[in-house]
C-alpha cells in the first residue's frame, strides 16, 4: 500500500491528487481507508466508511514496534498520558490501549464513544471493571507473552541470591580478592537450587511455567493452595506448610482484596531463617515493611522483587531506602525481553482486529 507522510494541511491537497488509501501525520497519526473527497477552499472529506478511532496513550512503554490493524481506522499515540488528559485525548475514541494509566469511573463516564479498552498486560487493576460492565465498555488483555521472560528473570533473582552475587561482586570491587590468602573467597554462603524446595504461589500459566523451570534443574516444587481456605485441592500444598517448607518462594499471583499483603509479618515468621522470597507479579502481595524488617533481624535469606506497590517509584520506598546485600530490586521489567514485548504487541493487535470482526478474544469484561 502506497503511503505519505504530511507535516501540514498545505500537502493534503496533494495526497488527495496521488489518490493515496494511507496517510501518515507526523509519526502519531495515521488513516487508513479510502474516501471519496472534494477540495473546496479547505479540505473537505465525505462518504467515508466506517472508521474505529484507536488511541494508544502509553506508547514509550514499549520499544517494538505495533503494526496497524487491518480494517479501516485512525490511529493516534501519545508516548505517556497522565489522568488528566484521558478525556481529552480519548474524547472521540471507540478504542483506547493503555498499559498502567488509570482508567477509572470517573473518566469513563465522559466517553461516550468508548467501545473496547486493550490492555497492553496482563495485570487489569488499573481499569474499574464493574464500570466497564455497567456500561458495556469491552476489556480485554494480553496474555502467556511473558511465558518464558519472567521466569528467566525469577530465576536469574534466585539463583543471585542463593549464590550471593552481590556481595561476591561487591567484594571483588573492593580488592578483597586481591588481598586474599586464598585462590577463592568463601565468605557468604553458596546454595545450589538442585536438590531445594521451591514453594509457587500462584499457579496460571506463569506459575506453571516457572514450575517447568525449576524441575528442569531439579528442584521440588510445590504448588500452594490459597490462603485460609478449608480444603486443599489435588496437587496443592496447604498455604503455610509451603511457608514453611520450601528454601524459595516465588509469587505468580494476581493482586486482588484477596491477595493484598499476602505475605506479612505472620506469614515471613513462618519461612526458614535461609530463605528467598521472589516477587515478579504485584508491589501489594507483600507488606514492604515487614519485609525490610525481617531482612534486617535476618528472619529470612533474602529477597528480590521486580515490582513496588507505586510505580515509578517515590520517596519514601521502603524497599529502596535500604541497602542490603540480600535484597535486589529490578525496575519492574521481567516481563520485557524483545521476543515477549513483540508477542505482546501482535497479540494486542490480533485482539482489535477480532473485536472489530466481532469474534472477541481475551476479553476480561
């Protein structure tokens, strides 16, 4: 297909006479369709076939690139959008990709064209979904992109800190290595994963991929139940002996009333005084507070988190005002390696494209 770009309404007089079906606005807008169109004084453009209106209102999120859907639509981004201007921005819109801005009630009620929200993630806590459902606003997400990325990275956090990584590396910086007696320096523990016991909370398709991985090296898993229920299902651990059991606890779960501050000051007294706790799932599973604490009396081994429960961060930050050689914190990023984001970005596009054909898919609401 043929396409220009223009810079200004002076050239589309001229992309008008090249009879052009694709126009580019300065790399944020764009129309595909085709129009019957009459040129008087200013442009003037008529029976026009049905056209979706899509804005993308984080687009900076995402470094790969999005190919346009294959029906007849404009398509507008913006590289962030805070609160404020959603109603603006997405006053003509019949669809809106975001990935973490809030799109809550009080926006929604002003958007009445509004007819799919395509969250470009799993996680949907940013979206009132019962508002969603009153007014029959679609929701759909992305899912199974990070199958491989974040248990890669979960992974990388355990095996740092059951090897010490830090402080090793730390003491390397330091010239301790040069000044040792010694071929090697010996001085933080060293604990293989082979042979450990690794507790999963939250077993979906992340958990379930996670639990591939750590079988592949050999480590016996266990699958949590959920907390304070009274039976515990086939396959499943009771919550607290899993606490209580394994040398790594890894969280795969939502974050929903249920599982905010899943893990508290109950819940770290109840691990081994050696163990790892993983976070790659959501900042609210887990009290920052009682976590820092239990790090500093040494309650537990340690911990590594991938996510905060305000992101991008503000002080204060419980878990980023201290520094501990047992605790790594990573910028919420374990979903985004090339290949997951590029499947990410073809799934949210294959999703549009069934919504508009009227086979919606991944649909939440």
């Amino acid at each position: 297909m043929l396409g220009l770009e223009v810079e200004d309404t002076s050239d589309w007089k001229n992309v008008l006479k090249a009879g052009c079906p694709f126009v580019q606005i300065s790399e944020s807008i764009h129309v595909v369709g085709k129009w019957d169109c009459a040129v008087i004084g200013e442009i003037t453009m008529s029976d026009q076939r049905k056209t979706e209106s899509i804005v993308f209102l984080e687009r900076n999120t995402f470094k790969i690139s999005f190919r346009r859907p294959n029906f007849d639509h404009e398509w507008i981004e913006y590289g962030e959008t805070s609160t404020d201007e959603l109603v603006m921005r997405l006053g003509n819109a019949t669809i809106a990709i975001c990935n973490k801005v809030p799109m809550r009630a009080e926006t929604l009620t002003e958007l009445s064209n509004l007819r799919l929200i395509a969250v470009a993630a799993t996680g949907v806590d940013n979206v009132d979904l019962e508002f969603c459902k009153s007014r029959r606003i679609s929701v759909c997400n992305t899912r199974g992109y990070a199958i491989h990325s974040l248990p890669e990275h979960a992974l990388m956090l355990m095996l740092a800190l059951r090897r010490s990584l830090i402080p090793y590396r730390s003491d390397v910086m330091a010239g301790s290595w040069h000044k040792a007696r010694q071929f090697c320096l010996l001085d933080h523990p060293i604990n293989d994963l082979h042979g450990a016991v690794l507790g999963i909370i939250g077993h979906g398709a992340l958990g379930r991929s996670m639990a591939q991985l750590a079988s592949a090296l050999g480590m016996e898993v266990l699958i949590a139940e959920r907390k304070n229920v009274p039976v515990v299902r086939e396959g499943r651990t009771k919550f607290e002996d899993v606490l209580q059991r394994s040398d790594v606890i890894s969280l795969h779960c939502p974050l929903t009333e249920e599982t905010r501050n899943l893990i508290g000051v109950e819940e770290l007294k109840l691990m081994k005084s050696d163990a790892v706790l993983i976070n790659t799932a959501r900042g609210g599973l887990i009290d920052d507070a009682a976590l820092v604490e239990a790090l500093l009396r040494g309650e537990i081994g340690g911990a590594g988190v991938d996510v905060l429960r305000v992101e991008p961060p503000r002080s204060p930050s419980p878990l980023l005002d201290v520094t501990l050689p047992n605790l790594i914190v990573t910028p919420h990023n374990a979903w985004a390696s090339r290949q997951a984001t590029q499947t990410l970005a073809d799934q949210l596009i294959e999703s549009i494209e069934a919504f508009v054909r009227g086979e919606p898919r991944n649909l939440v609401v």
